[in-house]
C-alpha cells in the first residue's frame, strides 16, 4: 500500500470534502479553501505521491494518485471531491470509478482541451528536461494568478513549486499530459461541478457536451489558483452543488 500524508480538520462526523493539489503543490495551496468549510464539514487534504509530504515511487500518473488516494482516505465514497487543476483530474478519475458520492473541478488540466491548451502542454513536456526547472517553476507559479494577490501569497506558493524535485515536476506532467480525460467522462454516473477560470485549459462547450453528469461554472476576475484568489467564489458554489446533491 502506498500511503498518502492527508490532514484532516473540522467536524469528524460531518460530510467529508477531499481537497486534492495541482502540479507541484502541497495540501497548503487547497488550506484557504479547505479552511471555510471546516465548521461544518470533515476535511481531509493531501499531498500526492512525490509532492510535499508524498511518498516518491518514481510513477506520478493519474491513476497512480487515483489508486493511492483510493488507499489512503477512509470514506471516500461518500465524500465529494474537489481537486484543482492536476488534482481536478484526480477527482475526475475517481468520480468515474464511482469512488465519491460527487466530484468539483478546479480549473482542471486538459481533459477536454481547446487545441491551443494542448499545444501548450505538449510544448511542455518538450522543455521540462532541457530547462533549470526551479527557474522555470518560480516564473510559472507567478503566471497562475490574474488579480492582485498578497505578496506572502504569492511567494509562498512560488516556495512550493521551486521545492518539487525535478524528476516530479516532469513524471507528474507527463501524467497530465497521458491521462484519457474523454474515457474519464465516458463512464462516469456520478455528478461533477466544473468551474472554470477566466482562461480554462479545456474546451468548456465540449467538455459540457461530454457527459450529461457535468454541470459548468466559471469564476470570476481569477486565474488559474482560484482557490487563492476567490475562494469566496468556490465556497458559494461548491456549497450550493452539495445542496443540490442532497
């Protein structure tokens, strides 16, 4: 069994949340988010393999972190997932194994990609082994935000993905980049909340068109770390999407 480091906070007997990272995240860039629904919710965040706390195993795709999350948190099932950009594909992934009661999308990595997107992160894939990647990374985390955010903030998660080994950085894009998003949606029967950013990754009229389970929303004034940016935002509709749940 390849074990995650989670960290649970709020009611132990309330619905359970699962925050999942992006690429070269930890648990703390989903803490803000994480950090509103602790008065009435349990709330387990994680880091991934290789990332933070995260064993490093050398595999970082999508179904490798599926398969560990689906090993190391108790109640999955019935918990609603929500998993920001990387992560978003996660909780993909495990919605459609029918492994959570519903899932919420950050700002997903490609899954249904516009041809630019694709483009983009094939380029990516490209560059990751010829550059200095904690360079790279620092001038990336500080291309994820559109509003003005706290200095602190920012540098923080610059901290983060600088911290990420360079053999993670590039095993967990490759992940990104390999895993088959449309099969995700082919067989999900459980509901997903999508809510994009102002610039999203995926195509948002086919990625609604995918599968009659998704539901679409976007914020706004925010680039791609929405949960540092409007958390407000997500709180409101991912509250909203669980009421809807019943």
């Amino acid at each position: 069994m390849t074990a995650l480091f989670t960290k649970e906070i709020g009611l132990p007997g309330g619905a359970t949340l699962v925050f999942i990272h992006g690429w070269t995240c930890t648990h703390e860039t989903m803490a803000p988010l994480a950090q509103r629904f602790e008065d009435t919710h349990r709330c387990i965040s994680v880091d991934l393999l290789g990332h933070g706390n995260g064993p490093k195993t050398g595999t970082y795709s999508i179904y490798d972190q599926a398969d560990a999350l689906e090993q190391s948190v108790d109640g999955l099932a019935d918990a609603i997932i929500v998993g920001h950009s990387m992560g978003g594909q996660i909780a993909l992934e495990l919605a459609s194994r029918g492994k959570a009661k519903g899932a919420v999308l950050l700002d997903p990595a490609p899954i249904v990609p516009h041809e630019k997107a694709r483009q983009w992160g094939d380029d990516m894939r490209a560059q990751l082994p010829k550059v200095n990647i904690p360079a790279m990374m620092g001038a990336f985390a500080r291309n994820q935000f559109r509003k003005a955010v706290d200095p602190a903030v920012m540098d923080a998660l610059v901290e983060t993905m600088q911290a990420c080994d360079p053999d993670v950085v590039i095993g967990a894009w490759d992940g990104i980049m390999d895993y088959d998003g449309p099969a995700a949606l082919a067989k999900l029967e459980r509901p997903v909340l999508v809510i994009f950013a102002d610039k999203p990754l995926n195509d948002v009229r086919d990625f609604a068109k995918a599968s009659k389970h998704i539901e679409t929303a976007q914020t706004a004034g925010s680039g791609h770390m929405q949960q540092l940016e409007v958390p407000d935002q997500l709180e409101a509709m991912i509250r909203r999407f669980e009421a809807l749940l019943g």
